[in-house]
C-alpha cells in the first residue's frame, strides 16, 4: 500500500514537472520565434504563402500548454492515452482559433487594374478638348476587365470625384461588359469655378482610390496650365506608389487670342514728371488690334491709342504719362480685337500705383515778391511751394524737414542767424536738398566768406587775403599825336573814364599817353580815386609823333612790378610806328600773364601790325572807324577781364557736364544770362555743371552727407535771369533739378520688395539705419488696397497685416488677395523711442496687379509638364486616342482573406473533442 501511495506521488510530480517544461518550452518557442515566423509562412500543401494581418494575437498560444492540466486533473476516468489526445485535439482548436482571429491573408499575383481618371475642366480648356477627353474615357470604359476598376474626378481650382460608381455596366447576355454613358460637357463642368488649376491638389486627392492589390493607373488630361501648387512635388508619392501616370497634353487648336501680360512703369512715377509705361502682349498668331491705355476711366492724355499689328508670341509697346495729382492711381491697358478672340478676360490688364504728393519746396528771398516767376514755374511744374521772407526762415529741425529741397535766393549772411546755418547743414546732411542762388546780396558781396554755408557748398568765395589783392590791373596806352587832334583824343579821353565804372574800386588802372615817347598821365593806382583820375586824364593834350614800343615798355613794366588777379593793356592809335622789338615785347608779356589788346581809329592804320600785337599778347583786336566808339570799345575790354557781376551785358552758357537732370533739355538753346557773382569751384568732390565765357561757375553741385547742395552764382529774378525766366526750357530745367537733388528720402521711405505667388503677396523690407547698420526694432504694418476697374465702376476693398523679422533688419508680410485686380501696398513703419513709446519711422510704397485668372494668361498649352510627370512615374503620353499600355516594373500581390479555412478547421476540432471525451474508445482503456 505504501509503495503504491509512493508511486502515485512520483508519477504526479513527473506529470506536473512534465507540463511545467512543456509550458516552458512552448512559450520560449512563441516568443523567441522571429516576428516574421508569426506573420507568414508557406502552406505546406500549396505555393502559397501565409500572412497574418494581426500578428499580436498569435501570443496566445503561449497558453496551449496549460490544457495539459485537464490530463493530469481529469476525472472522466478516461485512459490517459485518450486524455492525450482529447489535449491534442483542444491544443489544435485553441491553434486554429487563435489563427482565425489573426486574420491569416494569402497572397496570389493580381491582374486587376484600377483606373483614375483626372479630368481638367476649368476655362481654359475647350470644349474640343473635353469632347476628346470623353471619347478617350469611353474607350477605356469599353477596354476594361471585369475585374478592373475605373474613377473620374473632375478637377479645376479643387477636385471633385464624380458620384458614378463604376463607368463600367453590368455584363450583357453574351458576357461582355457594355460602357457605362460618359457624362455630358455640362454635367463635367458642374460645380467647378473653372478660374483656375491645381494639379498636385487632383493628384493628392486621386490616392483615396489607389488600391495595394491593383496596378493602379492615372489617366491625367489638362492642358498643363496649372496657377496653383506644383504637380511635380505630387511625383514622389506616385513613384512610392507604383502609380503610373498616362498623360494627355489637351492639344489646344490655335484659335485667335491675345493676352495683355504686363503693365508697369519704367523708372519711378514722380509727380508732374513724365515717365513710360510698358504694354507687353503674347499672341496665339499674327493678327490686327487696337490697344489702349486708361489713367482712371479716361484715355491716358499723352498717348492713348494704338494700332496694331501684332505679332504671334511675345511683342512689348510703351506709352507715356504723367501723373498731375498725387495719391493712388490707376493704369489699364485694353486690347481690342478686330476678329474673334478666344478669352476677352485677358485683354486687360490694370495697375495701381502710389504717387506721392507735391514735393514741397521753400524759397526764402530778401525780397520775395521779386521771385514770382521762378514760383510759378515751381507750381506749373507740381510742386508745392512756400515763400517766405529771410525773418520767417524755419526755427526747428521739424520745421524745416517737412520740405523736400530748399532755394535760398539773393540772402546776405546778415539775414540768416547762425542758427538757421546749422539746421541747413543739418537739413542737407540728412538727406535733403539745397540751392544757393545769387544776386546783389549773395555770395562774396553778401559777407559770405567763411561760413558755415561756404563750406558745404560746392563753391568758394573771395577769402580775405584775395579781396586785398586786386582783380585787375589795367593800363590804358593812348595815341596823343598829332592826327588824334580833336575829337579821336576827346573820345580816348571819355573811354578812359569810362573804363572806371567797369572796374571795382581795388582795380589798378594807369593812363600812358605817347606820342614820340611815353608820358604817364594817370601813374598806376587803384580805381577808387576816380576824380583824381579824371582830373588827370583831362590834362592829355595832342603832341608829335608816335612811338610804340617805349610806351608798351613803360605799360609792360608798371604791370609787372604789381599783384593782381589779372594783368590787360589796351593799346590805342591812329596811324603807324615801327614795329622793332615790339614782337618780342608783346612775348615776354604774355609770358608773364599780361594781356594786350589793340585798337586801330581810322582807316589809314597799320591792320598788321595792330593785330600782331593782339594775336600775340592774348588780346583782341579792333578797328573803330568812329572816334565814338571808343568809350564802349574800352569798357568791353574792362568788362571782359573785371571780376566785377556784369550788369550791362549779356554773356552765354557753357554746359561743362551733362548730368542726368538736365537730359530733354537743349543746352546749346538756353537763354543769356545777364550777370553773375564770381566765384572758384570748390575742390572735389564739387562738379562744374554750367559756366561763363570767363570759365567761372554758373552752376555747380556736390553731395553732402546724404544730401546736395547745389550753387547758381547768377540770380533767379528778372535782373540777371529775366531771359532764362521767360524761355520754355526753363520749367523743366527747375523741375528737373529739384526732383534730382530733393531729398532723398532714405531716412523716410524705405525700399520695399513685392512678390505675387498665386494669390498671396509677400512683402520684404531691408532696414538700416543712418550708420548703414541693421534697424531691428521696427514695428511695421503693411496695408492693401485693391482696386477694381470694371467700366466706369470702382470696387476698393482693404486689408492688413503685420511684418514678422525673418532676419537682422530683414521683415516680411504676407497676405491673401480676395480676388484679381489692381493693389497698392503701403507699410508703415514705426519704431520705440527712449521712452518707449512707438513713434512713426517711415514709409514704403508698391504696387502688384493680378489683372485675370492665370488660366487667361498662357496661350498654348505646356504640354511638357505633363510628359514629364508621365516620364518619371514610368508611364506614357498619349497620342492622339490612341490609350497606350503602362510598363509594368513590379508584381502586384492580391491578398485573400483565409479566416474561414481555420473556423471550419476549429468546428471540427472542437466536435472530434467533444467525442473523445465523451466515449471510451476501444484499445485506448486502463
């Protein structure tokens, strides 16, 4: 008895040491097996190959061996060799339902295609097209297996899948499938805005229909025009895929269109200055027009209309305009077919652009009701003029910055503290414009030397050791022989006094008079002393003969022994001398910086010898015939070398430099100036622009700073300049300057980048500040405008954003238009000032148009985008209707679900169980 009790215990403890290393066994199995073990296998019985789609249920028959346990515990009084096998047949069940619910798949080469069909139907595809399109979706209908499957989406700005099922219909009595009906044009285009194409958005939206088990095709037909997205960036999900792409390039028939690409001004629009505008064209083929510009609704005033032959392809055309009044303006440019025109949507186009207002300029005079000409030509010529006296000058920086060039005209320096001194430098330092014209009381006569002006302009005055040293010394050598008896030696006399009132009070003069030698009547002096000059000059009397040579000695040597800007002599007789040794004296004096000039009275003089003398000494050469010439003879020569303004004269302009502010203007026709004040050209970088006969500034200019300053050394009244203030040029000469010297702006309006990309505009700003460093701490708002020209209407609407700072001193914007049109943009800037408040920091203008639909804008088709989306997803163009086969380059699997093989497999297991265990099997008892 105790040794059978002790044999039961050792066969529980074998059997329970049995199940647990079984158990054991098992589960490590399970769980140490690679995953791919798990998930597929091969049926042993077939090629096929398993796989299951739910891998992580197959954990579950880590739990088989623990049914070992109903062997060992089992009271059924069963035998064990049938408890083994009753475990067998509930270890393979709980298998077979574990595999169940694992979903097991297998996989069978698919010869299954499955079809989308992406269809373009916005505007700017034909209504020819879409027949083609449709005849080629019947024919790929009526080609179809009946296991291959086919989807239509439609698609312009967004795709539509079109709720038709399957285009192929149920098989007929011969067991073919006949083509379901193609829909109609209409019924294509329903829903779509048709304004524009996105193609990557069709082709995204076309893979909600790709199947794993199919070998999935695009039929793609469009005519490539995409205006939104980018179809190529769509290739890398396709390839990934195994979608091939069979593309169909809408050959477009040339009917006859033109489209109006581009509108847009050349250069900056100023106001009151006429600029071009530039008209671009693409033509589908050569054919006749009309093209017009708009300002606002009404033709363009300069140039308007055109006629047209235009070409096929791209043609460029310009227009001139001016815009009169500052603000938003519009421009629009119409075509006008003389035949039929296939899209009338593109043959406008219009832009909207900013101009600013007036520039505004102050002219301060000592007596301003002497400058109303010079106003007037400022107004006529759109600007904004103040005019004040030299009491009224601007007192404050702020003040003065609200003008954009200033005209100080005819001002002494008493007239202008020394503080207004500091805020022109200031003012032109800082960007802004000034001119300096003179008068009576400007430049050196207006106490001028060495002031704060003086140095920022591009000329100098007389400085104080120059003023000591006379501009001029002038000896007049006058025949007193015997045939000048009368009045000759009368009128000698009057044209000495005459030269006096040419000449400036520290001019020299001296009088020799000669007839068989030299006498000095009047000895070398300056002119101030001009009755103690006269007096002496009446005391000339006739004598004897006449010799030359001693009396230009005595001249040559009285110049020679003084300082003076500029040495002349004017020799003057009557009848003829020997000429020995007066060759070589002339010479000499030349050489030495003495002019000579001679005259000949009389017709018996020697012409030959007179004008040796003047070719030789750098003068002039005259003959008077009437004694009563002589007094404006002298005085021109007094006139010509005196550094004294020309009141009484008229003298032309030389232009030295064409600039670019004097391009339109016909130098070679301006007006004689009457008078000038003299001054020297400063060093550089001071530019010589006009001069005098006598090579002395007229105008010149230099930059300062981030400003000009520009010096006029006549005046601007009707003194000196009355004929220059009459003559036509003179508008545009003023306007021209001024708008090429005002201030620049730079510290104001800030230059700003504008991009279209579809519908969006972005908006850069670059800002530095006045030390060209980078301007962080801007705060910028970029406004939008759109304006809509439609016939005599005008719909505006507005939007805003702000700038973000995408880098140092880098900012941008970007906003959505609502719709095509004309825009002008604004930004403003502000910035923190040391209190922290925000306070303005400028401006920037622009401007962009986005005239049509971009559907409007290409007239052929590109056809090479679509060939090369089909090129790289390995698929084919078509051509003509003709489908062509995509290259197969991988195998495609359908995979069959083979869940039920494993349930009836289960049922069964579990009804052979139930019989085990519920009858005694013979062969199988204790």
């Amino acid at each position: 008895m105790t040794e059978t009790r002790f044999g039961a215990t050792r066969r529980q403890q074998l059997f329970w040491a049995t199940v647990v290393l079984v158990w054991l066994l098992v589960a490590g199995l399970v769980f140490m097996l690679p995953e791919r073990a798990l998930l597929q296998w091969q049926l042993p019985w077939t090629e096929q190959v398993l796989h299951v789609d739910n891998g992580g249920i197959m954990l579950l028959l880590a739990a088989v061996p623990s049914l070992l346990i109903g062997v060992g515990l089992s009271l059924s009084g069963l035998s064990l060799a049938q408890r083994l096998l009753s475990f067998l047949l509930r270890a393979a069940f709980l298998a077979c339902l574990v595999l169940s619910l694992a979903r097991p798949l297998s996989e069978i080469p698919s010869s299954k295609t499955c079809h989308v069909a992406l269809l373009d139907v916005s505007k700017s595809v034909s209504d020819l097209d879409l027949e083609q399109a449709r005849g080629l979706l019947g024919q790929l209908s009526a080609q179809l297996k009946p296991e291959d499957q086919l989807q239509l989406i439609t698609f312009a700005e967004e795709p539509k899948s079109r709720a038709l099922g399957r285009l192929p219909a149920a098989a007929d009595s011969t067991g073919h499938r006949a083509a379901a009906p193609v829909p109609e044009r209409s019924e294509l285009r329903a829903g779509h805005l048709g304004e524009g194409t996105n193609l990557e958005l069709a082709l995204e939206h076309a893979l909600s229909y790709v199947s794993s088990d199919c070998h999935n095709r695009y039929l793609l037909m469009s005519d490539g025009i995409e205006t939104r997205g980018d179809a190529l960036s769509a290739v890398a999900g396709l390839v990934e895929r195994h979608i091939a792409v069979l593309a169909l390039p809408f050959q477009r028939a040339q009917a006859k269109d033109v489209a109006v690409t581009l509108l847009q001004p050349e250069g900056q629009v100023r106001l009151g200055e006429p600029f071009v505008l530039r008209v671009e064209l693409t033509a589908a083929q050569a054919e006749r027009g009309e093209l017009r510009l708009y300002q606002g609704e009404a033709l363009n005033g300069l140039d308007s209309v055109r006629q047209l032959d235009v070409p096929g392809g791209a043609s460029a055309y310009t227009f001139k305009s001016v815009v009169r009044v500052g603000g938003k303006v519009s421009y629009r440019a119409q075509y006008l077919p003389k035949g039929p025109d296939a899209f009338s949507a593109n043959n406008s186009f219009v832009v909207s652009m900013d101009v600013p207002g007036p520039p505004r300029v102050l002219v301060v005079d000592r007596k301003p009701s002497q400058v109303t000409q010079l106003v007037d030509a400022l107004v006529a010529q759109q600007f904004d003029v103040d005019v004040r006296g030299s009491d009224a000058f601007p007192r404050s920086a702020q003040e003065l910055d609200r003008f954009d060039f200033v005209i100080l005209s005819d001002l002494s320096r008493e007239q202008v503290s020394r503080g207004a001194e500091a805020l022109i430098e200031r003012y032109v330092r800082a960007g802004g414009g000034l001119l300096f014209a003179g008068g009576e009381a400007g430049y050196g006569p207006g106490g001028w030397q060495g002031s704060h002006l003086e140095k920022i302009l591009p000329v100098r005055m007389d400085a104080k050791k120059e003023r000591e040293i006379p501009g001029v010394a002038m000896a007049l050598v006058i025949d007193r022989s015997g045939s000048m008896t009368g009045l000759p030696l009368s009128m000698a006399k009057e044209a000495c006094i005459a030269t006096l009132g040419v000449l400036q009070e520290s001019d020299l003069i001296e009088v020799i008079a000669f007839d068989s030698r030299p006498t000095s009547f009047v000895p070398l002096q300056p002119a101030r002393y001009r009755l103690r000059i006269e007096e002496a000059v009446a005391r000339i009397v006739p004598g004897g003969g006449t010799e030359i040579f001693n009396s230009l000695d005595r001249a040559y040597q009285s110049l020679s022994a003084v300082e003076a800007r500029r040495k002349h002599i004017v020799l003057l007789t009557d009848g003829n001398a020997p000429s020995d040794g007066i060759h070589e004296l002339v010479s000499t004096a030349f050489a030495e910086g003495i002019t000579i000039s001679a005259v000949g009275l009389g017709g018996g003089t020697n012409q030959a010898l007179l004008s040796m003398i003047a070719d030789t000494g750098g003068g002039r050469f005259v003959v008077a015939e009437d004694p009563a010439r002589l007094p404006r003879i002298f005085t021109r020569e007094a006139e010509l070398i005196s550094t004294k303004p020309t009141l009484d004269d008229w003298f032309p302009i030389t232009v030295v430099k064409n600039v670019e502010f004097l391009a339109g203007i016909h130098s070679a026709a301006l007006p004689l100036l009457r008078g000038y004040t003299s001054t020297q050209l400063g060093p550089a970088p001071a530019e010589l622009i006009f001069q005098s006969d006598r090579a002395e500034p007229i105008l010149a200019r230099q930059r300062v700073g981030l400003g000009w300053t520009l010096a006029w050394t006549s005046d601007l009244k009707a003194r000196w300049a009355t004929d220059l203030l009459r003559s036509r040029q003179f508008g545009q000469f003023l306007a021209q300057l001024v708008r090429a010297h005002q201030k620049s702006d730079q510290t104001q309006v800030r230059p700003m980048d504008v991009e279209l990309h579809g519908d969006e505009v972005v908006a850069r700003v670059d800002a530095f500040n006045e030390q060209d460093q980078f301007q962080n701490d801007l705060h910028s708002t970029l406004h939008v405008e759109r304006q809509i020209l439609a016939g005599a209407s005008t719909d505006s609407a507005a939007s805003s954003t702000e700038f973000v700072t995408l880098a140092p001193g880098l900012y941008e914007a970007k906003i959505k238009l609502p719709g095509p049109g004309a825009y002008s943009l604004r930004a403003v800037h502000r910035r923190a000032n040391p209190l922290g408040k925000l306070v303005p920091s400028g401006v920037s203008f622009g401007s962009v148009s986005w005239p049509y639909p971009e559907e409007y804008r290409d007239l052929k088709p590109r056809t090479e985008l679509l060939e090369r989306l089909a090129q790289m997803t390995n698929g084919a163009t078509v051509q003509g209707d003709v489908l062509p086969q995509a290259r197969t380059t991988h195998q495609v699997l359908e995979r069959r679900g083979r869940q039920s093989l494993f349930i009836c497999a289960a049922i069964l297991l579990f009804f052979l169980d139930l019989l085990v265990r519920r009858v005694r099997l013979g062969g199988f008892g204790p």
